[in-house]
C-alpha cells in the first residue's frame, strides 16, 4: 500500500551502514611500544629474513637437484657456463641488542677461566 515506506527502511539501513564504516576506518592512535616490545619485533624481523634465505637455499638445492636429473637423461643438451652456486645461510643467530655488549663466544658454554673462583 505504501510503496515509500519499504524504500525509506533501505535508505535508513544504508545511511546506518555508512555511518558504522566510516566510525570503523577511524584513524587509531599509533600504539607506543616497550624495549622488550621492540626487542622482540627485531628478532621476529631477523627470524623471517633468516626463514627467507633458508627457502631460497632449499628452492636452489632442488633446481640443482632437477637441472643434475635433465643432465643426466639428456647428456646431448647444452650445460650453462657459470651457473651460481647456492650459499647455506646457516643457522639463525639472534641480532644483538643495541648498546648491549657482545657476548664473547666460549667453547662448549662454559664459563671463561678468569670468571671461575678457586
């Protein structure tokens, strides 16, 4: 019977729904982070780069693997002429805290000789 009225209901929802998007991409505040809080960003930032070189090297390894299997099934092909060999990263090592003194490396953990007291 009344044709407008189904019209205004959507026009409501939607001006609602306007409203509720724009109060939700507000721009928030930048959260002020702690040392321990920065420290732990750094190395998580370490550890993915880190994450990052493994899977390249194993990415390598395999293509050497697969060009090696071509190779071998078809001796007649041409073989590159300097291909590059892939770099093993190594394990992971903990980036140093800024302002904090490296710790000097002793073998098997133990401590140094002129730390030990008789």
């Amino acid at each position: 019977m009344f044709p407008l009225i189904p019209n205004l209901r959507w026009a409501t929802v939607s001006a609602l729904a306007i409203a509720a998007a724009t109060v939700a991409h507000a721009k928030l505040p930048t959260p002020t982070l702690t040392d321990e809080q920065k420290a732990a960003a750094e190395v998580a930032k370490a550890k993915a780069a880190h994450q990052a070189k493994v899977e390249a090297y194993l990415t390598c390894k395999a293509a050497e693997r697969a060009a090696a299997n071509f190779f071998k099934n078809r001796p007649d092909a041409p073989k590159p002429a300097n291909a590059p060999a892939c770099v093993d990263p190594g394990p992971f090592a903990a980036p140093a805290a800024p302002g904090a003194p490296a710790a000097p490396a002793t073998a098997g953990g133990a401590a140094p000789a002129s730390a030990k007291k008789s």
